[in-house]
C-alpha cells in the first residue's frame, strides 16, 4: 500500500508511475486520495480542538462549583455536553472518511522503480543478459509431456482422477527428481546464509492483505469457506507475514529466510502448447527466498538475489535470460522484477522460472513492518522475494534438454540427491 507522507511529497511521481503501469485515470485517484487525506486531516485538527475546549470547561466546572457560582457551572456543563456531541460527530466524520480513504488506497498498485521499461505486456520486456548455449536435439525428440509418458514418471491422468486437471501425480523416478530438487536449492540457500523455515500452507485474510494478494487476487487463490482460510498461492505469503506487526532493531537486519512448500493457483490459463503438461499446473513446489531490508540496501539485495537465482541455473546447465519487466507486465505490488526464464529446447521457447521483486515499502506499509535504528526512530522495512526455483517448468527443461537415445540424464549436481544420473 502506498504511503500517504510519500504519496503527499511526490504528487507527480506518483502519478507518472500508476502511468506507467497502465493505471486507469491514475491523476484522478491520486487527487482523490489527497483530498479524503486533507479531510482526515481537518477533521482531526478540529476534533483535538473540541477535545481540549472539553478538557478545559471540564476544569473550569470544578473552580466555579467550589467558588459557589452554580449557575455559571451549569452553563459550563451544557457547554462541555455540546462540545462532546460534536466530538462525537467529528469521530464519526473521521471513521467514515478514514474507510473511504483505506478503500481507495488500497486499489493503487505500487510505483515502479525509475529503471522499468515503458510497455504494456511482456513482449515490452527487457532483456538484461542471457546466458548459455541454446541445446540443438535430434531429430525425433520429445517435448516433456511425452516424455513423462515414455518413462512413466509423472501421471496426469491419474491427478485428474484424484484431484482434477493441473494436479500431477509424481512417480517413482520423478518422485524422487522433484525431492532432490528441492533439497538442493534449499541447500544452496542456506549456503548463501538464508534462514530455513516451514510455514503453514494456508494463510487468514490479514496475511493475504499482507503481501498484496487481496484485494486483488481473490479469483486466483483456492479459499477454505467454513475457515475462511486461503491456499497460498506462494510460500512469500506465510514466510513475509513473520514479520506483521514486528518492529525490528537495525542490527537485526537483513532478514533471509527460504521456504519450500507446494503452492495453488486456480487459474492455469487458456488451453494450448504454451500451458500443456508442466507448463502451467494448479498445484506445484517451489522453494522461495524472502528478505527484508533497510530501505538503502534493498536494490543491492535485489541484485544478490538475482545472482543466486542464476547460479542455481548455471549449475543446473540450463540455458537462461534475466528480463526485467515493463510496467504493463509487473505484478501490483512490486517496484521492480526481474523474471529468470530457461529455454526449452523440445518446445522451442523459453519458459518463465523465477520472479525476484523488490516491493519496497508497499508491502512493509500495509504488514506495519518497521525497523528501528539507533536513534530509536522507526522507519518502513523494504521486502523482497524470488523464487528459488519453482519446479515445474525447471523439470520441463531438465528432461527436454538432457534427452538422448540412452535417456535422460540428470544434472551432476542432483545426483547425489537422486542417487541415479538417468532417467531410462
């Protein structure tokens, strides 16, 4: 949520940043805010006015009682009893303004950082760097949702049975291929310093309020009704709402924690190549990298963040780009993205493995997340987080990349996970 003081300061930055995510009549809302803003803001002057004139009569009440002078007493309490009634009407006045105004703000996505590109939709997306060589197979290669079948190693049918479409069942050698996944990229986590924790996997509305997810989320995350509880459509969710209502001290910063969990998502997209099999699923893992950080830190850390994420795929030997992404194709919380995507050789394209995100104050605003430094002044948190990695797509192009006429090999640095190098 945007900051009222910040939103106050910088009228046209503001403005010119909803622009630039494509915020409809974005000039409009923000003088809306501004103005619901200055009528708190009287109403609360006004009402501290009314108060200390109560406050004042109240002790004159007592001195003129003392002094015999009841009929001016009298005339005192009437005064007070006008005077509360107003109060109370200011109150009222003020609560009703205040949700207009939480109401509104909360629907203005956050601004985007100076560095995002002007565009609309992610063919706008800027490519940062690529790395790799783009694999050449065989003729007669498989994409991988013939794979799985070849090798009996992931049953679609079967999750269709059990569950319905976008639920995979993992089996045998794929079973044991998504374990080692996640266990090496929590392992290389906690290397780089993260924290591990194993959060709940459903969260309470505050919590999705939280991080951004509702209000404007609600048709894409699974809701428990007789609970009111929501299946986490990220382990971002659960592991930043740690820090809800949390005032840490400056030497208790960085905060790095990984979380693996499996997440769920109800909308897996229209049907087609570009969604089939593993490339979009309603539930699937993925290991998530959460930081929070002062405020002059948080781009660096964004980079560091960025940097593991790559390493994970270096190691992984796939081939990737890092795009940072257009106004148009950010999320609504976040300032800055950069998407990490692998190409898939059998299919021909790249596929999107890994979003890591500054929010900066956005999410730390609406989670009272602050920090206190050695002035005992507090001071808004910057959040951030990336996946690291999501598994679906990774395991789509481990398995397309690495086929051959002997099988599927499996990265050097999983086989100690997997205890076998091939699949085949």
């Amino acid at each position: 949520m945007l900051y009222i003081p910040y939103l106050r300061e910088n009228r046209e930055t503001v403005i010119k940043g909803l622009q630039k995510k494509h915020f409809p009549h974005a000039g409009e809302a923000v003088a809306q805010v501004l103005s619901l803003d200055q009528r708190r803001r009287d109403a609360q002057t006004q009402l501290d006015s009314t108060l200390a004139q109560s406050n004042n009569l109240a002790k004159e009440i007592g001195a003129l009682m003392k002094a015999g002078k009841k009929e001016e007493a009298e005339g005192a309490k009437a005064q007070t009893a006008a005077l509360k009634a107003q109060a109370k009407d200011l109150e009222e006045q003020m609560r009703r303004v205040e949700e207009e105004l939480q109401r509104l703000l909360v629907t203005l996505p956050n601004v985007p950082h100076a560095s995002v590109p002007e565009g609309r939709t992610a063919e706008d997306n800027e490519v940062v760097l690529q790395h790799g060589q783009v694999p050449q197979l065989p003729a007669g290669s498989l994409p991988h949702w013939e794979l799985i079948k070849k090798y009996d190693i992931i049953d679609f049918e079967l999750g269709t049975k059990i569950a319905g479409a976008g639920f995979p069942v993992y089996k045998g050698k794929g079973a044991r291929l998504q374990r080692a996944m996640i266990n090496f990229f929590l392992d290389q986590a906690l290397q780089a310093g993260y924290v591990e924790i194993q959060p709940p996997i459903v969260v309470n509305a505050d919590s999705g309020f939280g991080t951004g997810q509702l209000p404007d989320k609600e048709g894409q995350m699974y809701f428990v009704t007789e609970d009111n509880l929501y299946l986490i459509p990220t382990a971002e969710v659960p592991i930043t709402n740690i820090y809800r209502d949390v005032i840490l001290e400056a030497k208790d910063l960085p905060v790095r924690n990984v979380g693996y969990t499996p997440c769920f998502r109800r909308e897996a997209g229209s049907w087609g190549a570009h969604v089939r099999g593993l490339n979009r699923l309603h539930q699937f893992d993925k290991v998530e990298i959460v930081r929070v950080e002062a405020p002059e830190r948080s781009y660096a850390a964004l980079e560091e963040m960025s940097r593991h994420v790559q390493g994970l795929l270096q190691q992984l030997g796939l081939p990737y780009r890092v795009l940072r992404l257009c106004g148009g194709d950010m999320s609504f919380a976040s300032a800055l993205t950069y998407d990490m995507e692998v190409y898939s050789a059998a299919q021909g394209r790249w596929l999107e493995v890994s979003s890591v995100s500054n929010f900066e104050t956005f999410q730390a605003n609406r989670l009272k997340l602050r920090y206190r430094d050695e002035n005992k002044k507090t001071s808004l948190l910057h959040t951030l987080n990336g996946s690291a990695l999501a598994l679906p797509r990774i395991l789509a192009a481990l398995l397309e990349n690495n086929q051959s006429e002997n099988g599927i090999a499996i990265p050097e640095v999983l086989r100690p996970y997997t205890g076998f190098d091939r699949i085949g």
